[in-house]
C-alpha cells in the first residue's frame, strides 16, 4: 500500500470508508492545531488551504480523478468545519480540542499494521 497513490483502495470499500474517515479526523486536527495558534476562523482558512493544496497536487501530479479530489476535499472540510463549530459553540477545554490529534495518531497506527499485514500477507 502506497500512501497518497490514488488507486491505494480501489476495490475496497471497507478501506475507503477508514480512508474518508481518516480524512475528518485529519481536517479537524488540522483545525486543532491551528485553533491552538490563532482564532477560530484563521484556523478554518489555515485548515482549507492545506487540504486544498494536498488535494491539488494529488490531482495534478499522482493523477488523482477530479471526482475523488472533490470527495476528499469535502471530507476534509467536514471534519474542520463540525470541529469548530463544536469549539466555538461548546465551551471546550483545550485537552479535548486536541481530541481530533490523538485520534490521528491512532489512525495512521492503524494504517501502518495494516500496511505491514497486507504486505506479509502477500509474501
């Protein structure tokens, strides 16, 4: 499995689906990270720039298609957009605004045994 190839999950609808939820819990860390540095609304178009810029390239240079750039973008967004209307609505403390990070830590723990269980799986 190729980080960031966009043929990574097809036929795979299962990994596809951790992949678009692998894409809000990023978009809201995103926005945690950005939301410990500035205001909220800084932080979404901080946020949105970044996913917009991976996005681009993806298209540009790995050959994404343009519909699953708009899907990802749009799973991006979600994740920014809900984390911080629950941080501006919901009075917060900090420790569970970083939530969104610890949760991308998990994530890509586990991709990586997938990643190693499908590579020893197929040798």
């Amino acid at each position: 499995m190729k980080l960031l190839d966009p043929e990574t999950f097809a036929d795979q609808p299962y990994v596809a689906g951790l992949n678009q939820t692998f894409h809000m819990i990023a978009g809201a860390a995103l926005y945690a990270f950005f939301w410990l540095l500035t205001l909220p609304v800084p932080a979404v178009t901080l946020s949105f720039g970044i996913f917009l810029t991976l996005e681009l390239w993806q298209l540009d240079r790995r050959g994404a298609e343009w519909w699953d750039t708009v899907i990802d973008l749009i799973f991006w967004s979600a994740g920014a957009l809900l984390w911080s209307v629950a941080v501006v609505i919901l009075p917060l403390p900090w420790i569970i605004v970083l939530t969104p990070i610890w949760l991308i830590m998990i994530c890509g723990f586990v991709i990586a045994v997938y990643a190693a269980f499908n590579r020893l799986s197929k040798e």
